[in-house]
C-alpha cells in the first residue's frame, strides 16, 4: 500500500498537470450542486488533451478549478490538483499569483468580454509581463510584439494601440491567446477558443494552435463543445458528462471507436459534412446536479442502460492500455454502437412562390441630412440587390458568415425592416400595397423563429399565453378550441402539457425553443423563417430541435426559410441552398448542387473550413486572408475579390459578376468570372493547385 | 471632424433646450397672479396708480413685444433693471449665482471625496458589516427630504453643547479661507445629503457589475493582485455611470439649494428667487431661474463629454 503510493506520487510529478478524484461542489441555497465528481486527468509537456461534453457538464468548472478561480460558494471536498508535482489546492494566495499568467495561463472564451474594454491592448498584454518578468521596458516591448507576432497579428505596432472593441472577434480571440503566451507559460488553457466564431475565422485559429502544440513545450487543456474541433487539434480526449469522465484516451481510438454509449450519441448527434446522416437526438436532458443518483449518471438516457446500471458505482474500466470508459456494458456498446443512419433524401415538390424578393436593398445607418452634408457619411449595405424566392412545401437555406447581410435580408423579406430599394411579393402581391386584410393574411401565414428563444418569448407571459397570443390574432378560434389547439401544439413540439403554465425562464433553452416553434406553427404558417433557430443550443438538443423542425413541415408542408451560419446544421434540413456574402448571393442552388462542383471559391472556402469528425483528415484546407471588408464600403468589381484564393486578376477589381446559371435543370447559379476549370475542380484540391 | 460633428450636434440641441426652457420661464413667470407695481404701492395702491406704475416699467406692452425684448435681452446679456430696486439685475444675480456656485461645488466635491470611494469600499466589501453599514446610512439619505436634513443639522451644530458653526449666511473667500469655509460647510453638508446616497449607491451597483465581469476574472487569472484589479481593471470601467449621475445630481442640487439657501439664511441665488417671487419682480426672477438651468445643460453636455473621453467604445458622432 504505502509502496503504491510512493509509486503514485513519483508517477504524478513525471506529468505537468495531474488531476486525481477531483470533487467540486457549490452550496446553494437549499443544498449544494455536485458539479465535478471523480474527475482524474494527466497532462504532458507539449500535449493537448481536449475536454468535449455538452453545456452543464462542467467543462468551464474544470478549468476554473486547475486554475483554482472559483466562486466563493464553492468546495472541494475531495481530490488533488498537482502542477508539477505541487498541490496547487495547499497554494497561498500569493504563490497563485505568482503561477496564474506566468506558469498557467488561462485563455477565456468570448474574448469580446474577457478584455478590458477601457484598456489598449497593448497595455494587457503588457501587464501580464510586467508582473511576472523582471524584464526592462525595452524587453517588455519586444516581448509584447513577439506575443502578437506568434499569434499572426498583422500588424503589432499598429494594433498594441487599439482598444479591444476596435478588433474583430478572431483578432480579440488571438490578442487573448498572445496575454495568455506572453510569459511563455507550461500550461495553457484554451476555454472554448473558437465558439462564436465564424468557420472561416475558425479555421485559422485552429491552425495557429496547432503551430503552437508544435513550436513550444506547453501542455494544452482544450476545452471544447466542438468535437470537430477536438478531432482535429487534441493528441487525447476526455469526454465529460453531468460532472463525470466518461470516456478518455487518444482521439483516434475515441473516435474511430468510442467505448462509451454517451461519446457514441455524441457522435451520432453531431451533423457532419458530406455526409448525409440522420442525426440522432440524445433522449432525455442533462440532470440536475443536486443529488446525485446511484448507479451511471447517464443511465436515464442511454440505450444500454441494465437493471445493473441504476445502481452501486460504476467505476472506471480499461478499453486498452490508455483508453478509459466509465461504463459496465461498454463490450456491448462496441459490439452494436449507437450509429447515425444515412438520412433518406426527401423529395420536395416546390409549388407556389410564397414570397419573392426581387433586387431587395437594404441599408442601416443612411445618416441624417446634416450628417451626409458635413462628412462622407456612408450607409451599412447589408443587402445588395438580392432576388430570392421561397415556394410552397421547400426549404431554402441562407448562409454565410457573421455580417453577410443574411439575418437582416430573412427580417426584410418579412418586412420587419423596412425595404431601402427593391420589391417583395406576398403570393405575388407587392407587400407594400397591400390591402388590410390581406398584409393580416400574410403576417398570418409568415412567422419567425429567433436564434435567442430566451429574448423573444415575452418573460411575464405563461408557455400558454404565448402560444395562444397568434390565434387570438389571426383565428376566430373561442377559448375552448384554443386551449385545445394549444395542447396539440405542445404535444407536437414533444413538451409535456404539465409546463402550461410555466413562464419562460423556468425552462431550458430547448424547451424554450419549442415553444417558439410551437407559437410559430400556431395559426398554420405556410413560410416560417427560421433566424439560426439552433446556433444557441447544445449539439444534442440541436439535433432534436432539427428533427421536430423536419416532422413539423411534413406535416403542415410549411416552407422554411433557414437562416444559419452552420454548413451541418443547413445540409440536415435544406433543399435549396443561397451562399451569401457581404450582402450578395454569390451561389445559389440545390443542396447537392452547392456542396459540390462547380464551387465559388467563397463556398469553396467555407466547406473546406468546417473540421470533420476524422481525426485522420488533414484535407488542403483553404485559408481566407484577412477579415470581411467593411459593409460600409465594399470593394468594388467582386464582393469577394480582396480575399479570394483563386483571384484571376483585374477584371474581379473592377467588374461584378452577375449569378449565372451552371446546371438550368436544377437552376444552379454561380457568381464568377473563374471559367469551368477553375470552379469544378473537387473541394480536396490542394490550394497551391487552385 | 467627427468629434467636432458630435460636439456641434449637442451644443445645437443644448442651446434649442435653453430657447424652449426660456420661453416656459417667460410664460410662467409672466402668469404670475399680480404684479410689482402693486408690490411697490403697497397699502396705498390704487387702479390707476398701478396702471401709471405698470405703464412706467412697460408692463403693459403687448405680451409678444415683451417675448421678444426678453428673448433679445438674454441672448445679449442685458438683462434689464429690476422693477424694485432698480438696479441692474446682472448686479443682482450674478454676485448671488457665485455663491450658489460655491456652495454646490462645494458640496459636489464633498460628494466626490466621500460617496465615490465609499462606493468602491462598499462593492469590494461586498455583503460585510461596513456594507451592511454604509448601504444602511445612504438607505437613511436617500429617504429624508433636505429640509428635514438642513433643519437638523442647523439644530444640531449651531446651538446647544454642538455649537460648532455659524447659524447661517455667508463671508466672502476675500475674508479669508477658513471663515468662508466655516459659513459654507453647513450647508453644503445638507446639500451633499441628497445626492450623497445617491452617488454611493450608484457606485456601488456599477462597480459589483464590473467586479462580476469577464474581464477582471482574466485580471485575476492573469496574477493580478485585489489592488490593482480594483484601482486598475476595475474603476474605470466602473466609474462610468457615476460621472452621468454626478452631472444630473448637479442639476438637482442647484434645485434644492433654494430650500437649504432658504434654511441657513444663505444669501445665495435661492434665497433670491425666492424673494423676486414675493416681489413679482420679474426680470430677476426670470434671470435668476434661467441662470441655474444653464449651468445644468451645461454640465450635462460636459458630462457626455467626459464620458467619451473614459470610454474609447463610444464614438463621437455614431451611436
């Protein structure tokens, strides 16, 4: 006994961060929240380990605690946290900060709200060096430059100077990283470092972590939603649960085959490109942490679940040498792995035109009359002549990244923004002439769906109230057949009847999104627009969201228009398809028509971007230079031509391609001055070939 | 070129607030139910007397040729003579504006030494006793009208065993810095009563918010010590809607200073009011209403303005 634990201890201080049985409670006030349980964890020099589960799992939490910052309400009851060989839970205050910044550093997701806004950059990035290095001023600004300069900041000397909001998201995420690289720590941990940032913008972030895995000594925590992100960047994983590990080992065996019938429904639920799964929801939600059940966490959800699971502990058990379940029946789950199935394409018949934009302009902020006089006040063009029509029973898509113009064209074809030029049509009628009963028709049959369900369900109105308010408006249905519709709706949008009368905030996020959907589809919508209805919400519950969403237009035959900046979450719904960027459609088409040749070489780009769940992928990714151009002053000659890797020359400078028909069976349109060769080439085409 | 755009377009809406705030005080002033000729005569008044004394001052002039003279007037500074004494009534406001003014930047920078730094003690010490404590006190503040406040610190502090100060008025700052601050801190102390609590509980709120944010969590995580996360990271951003609330208090301070001016026998502009309204002397009263009002744009333009310069997120000129 006292032999293994020599051995133990000899053991652990061989790794720059061991984690051994961490508990982490929070009292609350009536009780306390487990919110870690048993977590153990190794991590080397030069390493990445990626921590992936759904929100509520406890990931953040894990991270705060290694770094020992956590709320004043919590406890660890139990457990161990060294970093090289020293238990960093016996540290003073004083000796954390000696650590924090200096040996570890810990990089916050958003980093739009983890820098000081009132602070140069500049300056924080500084300050970390100041405190830690016993360096002279001229040192502390090489050092400064050198940090911007290993995360690829164009221009250091101009940027030290900028406040934090005057930098895009994927400069503030790699001004964040720089502070945190700045006194070249050990342990670098990475908190969801690409969440809420475009693929694109993604893309290149992944790639500068992977320059850093290679070039330093620093051991790497990614914590991540985002499993492509993990398959394509982490050496090991650890998959996290409700506050438990529930798989780890190296991302190729975790991957190519899980051991754990939670990381297999993670898989299965996560949407993947050039490939048509029908993705899987995970039954049930993630439990509350109050008390804790006897046997697997996962139990209530999982498919293999036995008597044996509800209850005793459920330890750990080897898969292999350094790949771990915490499962009994894993040999089962290996056996018959909770797969995603192929999805079967669904035929669309498109009938009527609903709703056509026709050349729809629209721009903010026109300045006023004293403002265009005095200075060159130029308008936000956020839509640029689109044409766009959306027919009875389809499914069009709408994509691009953050700042295309793409929310802002759904909420004008809706007529929730005010047109600047252009005309849209209701059933072929200009919505701008339209008679009083029949704009009440057309608000009727064209609803919304939100991204942000939380803001747009009124907070003092009961789930019933809610979905109540459009029959009143829009039917002559009495109390009783309200009621009754109401209950049908919650049936439909799988809600139990029990959460009437609830008010919003008293429910997830899903189930807050249901009742949106469920309020959308109330007075039979024949068009609902669907504003990045999922981007908000776990992949697991995404997928469900998904699903009700397919189920719901097989049944009404109502018309989606799908707003998304998710290429995964577009190719499981959609059946046409318009890439947008800066304001134009540059590709438009059906599904399979836009996920493969001819590509424009934005779409190209976008595609190649999104990480895949194979590990083994190294694919010639494209990488866009630079960021989006101001919408207040778009290039001229192509929208798309200051960053395009296949740019022919002069002409993309100074004439705009119009869209132009590649495939007239399909109506397969591409806006492009690239000839056939240039754009059929296939997406795995290494960009030196383009 | 945006900044000066940005400046421009508030002074323009500024000086349009000042138009239409004179116009009310015209019209109010000149509702007012008698008039000074009947002041003046007293006991011995009759119609015609008041009608030849009224004709005299130009009382009665048509209502809209006497906007105009007025408007004319304050925009060139002549403010006329007052109906009473006669004199001119820049010789009367302006000496009583000076020692409002002192009185209130008096209080206000009372305000600023004691309620900004309580603030940011309360929010650090968030939930401890001297939170409980301070909290508890700007609770007591913030509910006793000023008058209650000037009338018992006047009870207090100028009679009884605590007779430490002047039972009002005023000594000019020529007479030496210590006398004049003798008579001033009295009732500045009633003055700094009302916004005190104010401006503390206003710190206090928007500095927890900032020590909750994203931002100072990477301070800490970054081997920050408490210190300088509290003076560095954290009171700039902190501080922002305290110089916002600091301006309207301001304001609302030149406001009550009429009843604290009026308890102390403070012969401010207060008290002056206060005593052109027995008189019904018009050209005073207007002046001295109008006066205060400008200064209240006035520092509210500048309070914007001293945002700006502490937020580099607000530009000039865009929304």
């Amino acid at each position: 006994m006292s032999q293994q634990t020599v051995r133990q201890a000899s053991n652990q201080s061989d790794h720059l961060l061991s984690v051994d049985s961490l508990d982490v409670e929070f009292q609350v006030p009536d009780g306390s929240i487990q919110a870690l349980r048993d977590v153990s964890l190794v991590l080397d020099q030069g390493e990445t380990l990626g921590i992936a589960g759904e929100s509520g799992s406890g990931k953040s939490t894990l991270a705060l605690a290694i770094a020992r910052y956590l709320d004043n309400n919590a406890r660890v009851p139990n457990g161990t946290i060294e970093f090289k060989g020293r238990n960093m839970l016996e540290f003073t205050p004083r000796e954390l900060a000696e650590v924090r910044g200096n040996q570890i550093a810990h990089v916050a997701q958003n980093a739009s709200k983890a820098l000081n806004p009132s602070m140069r950059v500049g300056a924080q990035i500084r300050e970390s060096i100041e405190l830690h290095q016993d360096v002279s001023d001229d040192e502390v600004r090489e050092r400064v430059f050198d940090a911007l300069d290993q995360v690829n900041i164009p221009d250091p000397e101009e940027t030290v100077t900028r406040f934090p909001h005057e930098l895009s998201g994927g400069q503030q995420q790699r001004v964040l990283i720089a502070m945190g690289l700045a006194c070249n720590p050990e342990l670098l941990i990475l908190d969801e470092p690409t969440t809420g940032l475009d693929v694109t913008t993604q893309a290149k972030l992944l790639d500068l972590i992977k320059e850093l895995k290679t070039g330093a000594e620093v051991g790497i925590l990614l914590i991540t939603h985002n499993l492509g992100v993990i398959a394509q960047i982490a050496d090991r994983v650890n998959i996290l649960y409700a506050g438990e590990m529930m798989e780890k080992g190296p991302v190729d065996d975790v991957f190519t085959s899980p051991s754990n019938p939670y990381t297999q429904a993670l898989l299965a639920t996560t949407p993947e490109l050039n490939r048509t799964k029908e993705l899987r929801p995970i039954p049930g939600g993630i439990p509350a942490l109050g008390e804790i059940p006897n046997g697997c966490i996962f139990a209530d959800r999982c498919d293999f679940a036995t008597d044996e699971c509800q209850t005793g502990d459920i330890d750990v058990e080897a898969v292999s040498d350094d790949h771990e379940t915490r499962c009994v029946n894993w040999q089962t789950a290996v056996d018959n792995p909770i797969e995603a199935g192929d999805a079967t394409e669904r035929k669309s018949r498109p009938g009527d035109v609903i709703l056509e934009g026709k050349g729809v302009v629209k721009h903010y902020d026109e300045g006023t009359f004293v403002e265009n006089l005095l200075s060159d006040h130029k308008p936000v063009r956020a839509v640029q002549g689109v044409d766009l029509t959306v027919r009875e029973g389809e499914t069009v898509g709408l994509v691009g990244e953050s700042g295309c113009g793409k929310s802002t064209l759904g909420r004008t074809m809706l007529s929730l923004h005010e047109l600047t030029d252009g005309v849209i049509e209701y059933r072929g009628d200009d919505l701008a002439s339209l008679s009083k009963a029949k704009r009440k028709e057309f608000h009727a049959e064209c609803q919304i769906i939100f991204q942000d369900p939380d803001a747009s369900l009124n907070p003092r109105k009961s789930v019933r109230e809610c979905i109540e308010r459009p029959l009143k408006l829009f039917t002559e249905q009495d109390e009783d057949e309200r009621i009754a519709r109401v209950d049908e709706l919650l049936e439909q949008v799988n809600l139990s009847l029990d959460l009437k009368n609830k008010f919003p905030h008293e429910l997830s996020g899903g189930q807050q999104q249901r009742v949106a959907i469920a309020r959308a589809f109330a007075a039979n919508p024949s068009l609902v627009v669907l504003d990045e209805p999922v981007s908000s919400l776990d992949v697991s519950v995404q997928a469900s969201i998904l699903k009700l969403l397919g189920e719901l237009r097989d049944e009404y035959n109502t018309s989606y228009l799908l707003i998304s900046h998710d290429m995964g979450v577009i190719q499981a719904i959609c059946d046409r398809l318009a890439v947008m960027y800066l304001g134009k459609i540059i590709e438009y088409g059906t599904m399979s028509d836009v996920f493969a040749p001819p590509f424009h070489p934005y779409t190209r780009s976008l595609l190649s971007s999104i990480p895949t769940l194979d590990p083994h992928e190294e694919g010639n990714r494209i990488r866009l230079q630079g960021d989006v151009p101001s919408a207040r002053n778009p290039p001229p000659g192509c929208s798309f031509q200051t960053r395009c890797p296949q740019k022919i020359g002069d002409v993309c400078e100074t004439d705009e391609p119009e869209l132009v028909e590649t495939n007239q069976e399909t109506d397969h349109c591409v806006a492009c001055h690239l000839d056939e060769s240039g754009t059929t080439k296939p997406l795995e085409t290494p960009v030196e070939e383009l | 070129m945006v900044n000066t755009l940005y400046l421009a377009k508030r002074i323009v809406v500024a000086t349009l607030s000042v138009f239409v705030i004179a116009s009310l005080v015209f019209g109010m002033t000149t509702a007012l139910p008698g008039s000074a000729a009947e002041i003046i005569l007293g006991t011995q008044q009759t119609p015609e007397a008041v009608e030849q004394i009224e004709q005299q001052m130009g009382l009665d002039r048509p209502l809209s040729e006497r906007y105009v003279d007025y408007m004319v007037g304050m925009v060139t500074l002549d403010w006329g003579e007052s109906l009473i004494s006669g004199e001119p009534v820049t010789e009367r406001v302006i000496p009583r504006l000076q020692r409002t003014l002192e009185l209130a930047i008096v209080a206000m920078i009372m305000t600023i030494i004691t309620a900004i730094p309580l603030g940011i003690v309360t929010a650090s010490k968030r939930d401890t006793w001297i939170d409980n404590l301070l909290t508890g006190v700007s609770y007591v503040g913030i509910s006793m009208p000023s008058f209650v406040s000037a009338s018992l610190l006047l009870l207090l502090f100028t009679t009884g065993s605590l007779n430490w100060f002047p039972n009002g008025g005023y000594t000019p700052l020529t007479d030496g810095f210590f006398k004049w601050l003798h008579h001033l801190l009295l009732p500045a102390i009633a003055l700094n009563f009302i916004v005190f609590s104010y401006v503390l509980r206003q710190t206090r709120s928007s500095m927890i918010e900032t020590l909750e944010s994203k931002f100072i969590r990477t301070a800490r995580l970054k081997g920050v010590s408490e210190r300088s996360v509290l003076f560095k990271h954290a009171m700039r951003n902190g501080l922002l809607p305290t110089v916002t609330v600091l301006a309207l208090n301001f304001g609302w301070m030149m406001g009550s200073v009429v009843i604290v001016e009026e308890i102390f026998t403070y012969p401010g502009l207060g008290k002056l009011i206060v005593q052109a309204i027995h008189q019904r002397d018009l050209p005073v009263l207007q002046a001295a209403i109008l006066v205060p009002t400008v200064t209240f744009i006035t520092s509210n333009l500048l309070a914007d303005i001293i945002y700006t310069l502490l937020d580099p997120r607000i530009e000039l000129g865009e929304k």
